[in-house]
C-alpha cells in the first residue's frame, strides 16, 4: 500500500508544497542569488553567476574554432593564401591543422610554380610554424619560423621578379572568415625558414644540371635580404661530382646572390672552397671562383678513367656562365699535381715488356699539371670536357702528355651502337691523344720496327710517341699495345 494512505489529507499538502517551494528556490538559485543573502555574499553570488554566463559561449566558441583549424575548409583557405603569397600556379595542403596553443603543421604541401617563379616545383614533407591565438585573428599574420623536415625545390633556369600579390577580396565578417581565422596571403611576413633535408636542383640541360641532396639549410631574412646558410648534403654540377658541403653562407639581394664561403670536402680526400655572385634573370649569370686543396682528381675524371689514374692535386677553377644558354656553365681548370700513380693502362704495361724496364708498367707520377674547359655543347645539347695541356712528369723514367675531348650527349637510344652509354638515352665518348716521352736509352731497348713506327720526335732530351684513342673503339690505348707486342714478337 502507498505510504501517502498512513498520511493525513493536511500532512500530504504539507510536503506538496514544501518540495514546490524547494525547487522554486533552487531554479531561482541559479539565475541569481537567494533572497535571504545579503551584504558581500550576495554580489560574489553575482559575480560568479556573470562568469559562468560568459565562460559558456567562450568555451563553446573555442571548440568550434578548433574544429574549423582541423577542417576541410581551414586546409583549403591556407592553400589559397599560399599560393597568394608566393604568386604560384597551384598550391595543395594535405592533412593541414592548426591547434588553440598556435601551433599549425601540414603533412604534405604540393607548389607548381608560376612562369614568374624561381621555381618550377616544390614539395615539402612535415611542416610547422606557430601563429598564438591573438595574432591568429590578424589578417598579417607573421610567423617567426617555418620548418620542413624534408624539402625539394627544382629551380627554373631564368626568371623574373614575382609581382606583389593582389589586396585580399575576401569577407572578413567573422562567420565569412572561418570563426575569425583569416590570413590575408599578399600581407604574410616570415622571418626564418629551417628544413633539415633540403635538395635544390637547377638546369635544363647535361651542361647546366645540378643539384643540392639532403642538406640542413636555414634562410633568414635580414635588412638587404635574405640569407642563406647550409651545412652537409651532396653537391653535383657538370664533372663536380658527390661534393660534401661543410659550410656554406649566401645573402640573397633583388638582384643578385652573392655566395660569401663555400667550403666543402671532396671524395676520397682533400677541401675546397668557392666564392662568387649569380645575377638573376631571364639569363642568369654565374661569376666564382673555385680552390681545391690535396683532392684526389680520379672522382672528377670520366667513369672508366677511374681506375686508371690515382692523383693528388690542387689548384683553381674559374666558374662562368649562365644556366639559361646553350653553352651553359663553363669552368676552366687549372691543377697541379703533387703526387700519383698509374695503373692498368695497356700501353704502359707494353712499354715495360717491349724494353725490360721495371716501374713502366705503372708509372709513379711526381709532378705535373693539367688545364681543361668543362661547357656545354651548342651542336649536341649535351656537355663536353676539352683537355689542351696535361702533362705529368714521371721523374727521369717518363714523361706524359694527353689531350683529350669527352662529351655526353641526348641521342635516340636506337641510335646507340658502339658509343660507351650511361643510359637509354646518353652516348659518351672520349677521344684524344696520349704522348709518352722516353730517355734515349729506354728507346735504345726497342725494336727497331717499334722504334721507325711509333717514334714520331725528339724534345729536349726525351723521345716521344703519340698514341691517338678513342673511346668508342675498344679499351683505351689497347691497339696500340697491342701493335707494340705484336712487332716486338715478330723480331724486327
């Protein structure tokens, strides 16, 4: 039985009105302060009730301004004003979020770079930057650091200077503008960009390709421009091949870049150093100067010289050029040798046993120098490398002289029969003449018919051979050794 049958009619409306007067209370509690309190009590009940009202639609706006810096929309407006402020072709954000303690990132962000652009593309990997929450509502926002874990640039042969991008056109209402966020690209100011693995590559052509690997490079910006440092990463251009950067510091001006130190280590052994200026424009010219101390020189020969020539050099080379002509970049070169050996070259190892000389076979070099062009080649689009003066000196055992002409060239892989190939569609071949001068009582242990076939002069106490090769023919210099042997056997 219900309990409210033990109470009286009296007792029943009691209660009822007891628990009416309790919620009344309690549901006028909340809006404000009891009618029974009174003197500071009663305005701190005021003052948090105030609170309260406010701190709910901050609380609420909050969550929806953090929703919109992980949405769709918020990615779409960051590429829109990117690709404003760099004047680009397309710009594609993936996976973009901006959180309420400032910090944005961006998994992938994809660049195709405008006719006006310095570059042509660019793909970066894990970026991240920090705009606080005040200056988020700004339409200038300024970011103090932009940083990429991983970055790649391909440099446009020429350009010229980007246009200011245009006023922004959109609402700046705050509903229009994503809860407040609303970057205004043509306003958009970065003091610093950093990325840990940096590859910039350049040129058109096999003579004014290039390219920087996987170098942690930081660009500042400073009253006359910007600069820009690099440390570690590969350097490659022309014959300069897997150069390691040390150090590198360049300030980037309007019109003008001027590389003040450019220190790197060569392969196998040996530093260098570069200077110089690079003028921008529809043809932009390259000006430097190159120092190389105790390098080994084989990393910088053509890829079957290799094995042939271990030597230790140093020297200058003189860097010109444009990277927007046909001709390309040229680099004249100019070595001294300071020590070396050579191996494996049949000739040699023919002169040992056509005389009975030891230490022929593989020559000891002491001394010597070399000078060669490196520039493209305005007939082939390809890169050629002339050298008109090498000479080695072999102390009083021999002398050596070479000139040689090596060129890679573009050709229809169909094309491609006896030329040495790097790949389906690169011919390389290597031609010239190799001079050996011997002291007269080395010739005097020739045969005679080696002597009437291969001895064209005598010069300042040596006499000499000149051994013509070409590399599309057969091993270097083999023909001829062979000849050599061949007479020495007959006898005569």
């Amino acid at each position: 039985m219900s309990k409210n049958k033990d109470k009286t009619y009296t007792q029943v409306m009691n209660e009822w009105a007891a628990q009416r007067s309790f919620i009344r209370r309690t549901s006028t509690g909340l809006l404000c302060p009891a009618y029974g309190v009174t003197g500071m009590a009663r305005v701190w009940g005021w003052i948090w009730r105030l609170c309260l009202m406010l701190t709910v639609p901050v609380v609420l706006y909050l969550w929806m301004l953090r929703t919109h810096g992980q949405s769709a929309d918020f990615t779409t407006l960051l590429a829109s004003e990117t690709k404003r402020y760099l004047g680009a072709d397309t710009v594609t954000f993936q996976r973009a979020r901006w959180d309420l303690n400032g910090e944005l990132r961006a998994e992938h962000i994809s660049i195709k770079g405008a006719p006006e652009n310095i570059f042509t593309s660019v793909a970066i990997s894990n970026l991240s930057t920090t705009i606080p929450m005040p200056d988020a509502f700004r339409s200038e926002w300024h970011l103090k650091s932009v940083d990429a874990v991983q970055s790649s640039i391909e440099l446009r042969a020429g350009s010229s200077a980007r246009p200011v991008a245009a006023a922004s056109t959109l609402e700046t209402s705050v509903l229009a503008a994503g809860w407040g966020l609303n970057p205004d690209g043509s306003k958009l100011t970065v003091d610093r960009y950093q990325c840990d693995k940096l590859t910039l590559r350049w040129g058109s052509s096999p003579s004014t390709k290039g390219e920087l690997v996987d170098s942690a490079a930081r660009l500042t910006r400073t009253a006359e421009g910007w600069e820009f440092l690099t440390a570690g990463g590969i350097f490659q251009q022309c014959w300069l091949d897997r150069l390691r950067i040390t150090d590198a510091r360049i300030l980037i001006g309007s019109d003008k870049a001027v590389i003040e130190k450019g220190d790197f280590m060569v392969p196998g052994g040996g530093s260098g150093s570069f200077t110089g200026t690079i003028t921008f424009g529809e043809s932009p010219e390259i000006k430097g100067a190159m120092k190389l101390e105790n390098i080994q020189f084989h990393p910088f020969l053509p890829d079957f010289f290799h094995p042939l020539v271990n030597a230790v050099c140093h020297g200058s080379i003189t860097v010109t050029g444009s990277t927007n002509r046909s001709t390309g970049i040229i680099m004249d070169t100019n070595l001294t040798v300071q020590s070396g050996t050579l191996r494996g070259i049949p000739v040699f190892r023919a002169l040992e046993l056509t005389t009975g000389e030891t230490s022929l076979a593989q020559p000891e070099i002491s001394g010597g120098r070399i000078h060669f062009i490196s520039q493209g080649s305005q007939e082939s689009g390809g890169v050629h490398i002339e050298a008109d003066d090498v000479f080695l000196d072999c102390g009083t055992r021999m002398k050596i002289g070479l000139t040689m002409r090596h060129e890679r060239k573009q050709v229809m892989a169909s094309t491609i029969r006896a030329a040495t190939t790097t790949g389906d569609s690169v011919a390389v071949t290597t031609s010239g003449v190799l001079r050996i001068g011997l002291p007269p009582e080395t010739i005097a242990k020739f045969k005679p018919s080696i002597r009437q076939e291969f001895i064209t002069r005598e010069d300042q106490g040596y006499h000499w051979m000149d051994v013509p090769y070409r590399m599309e023919e057969g091993e270097f210099t083999k023909e001829a050794a062979d000849r050599m042997i061949a007479l020495h056997y007959a006898g005569k």
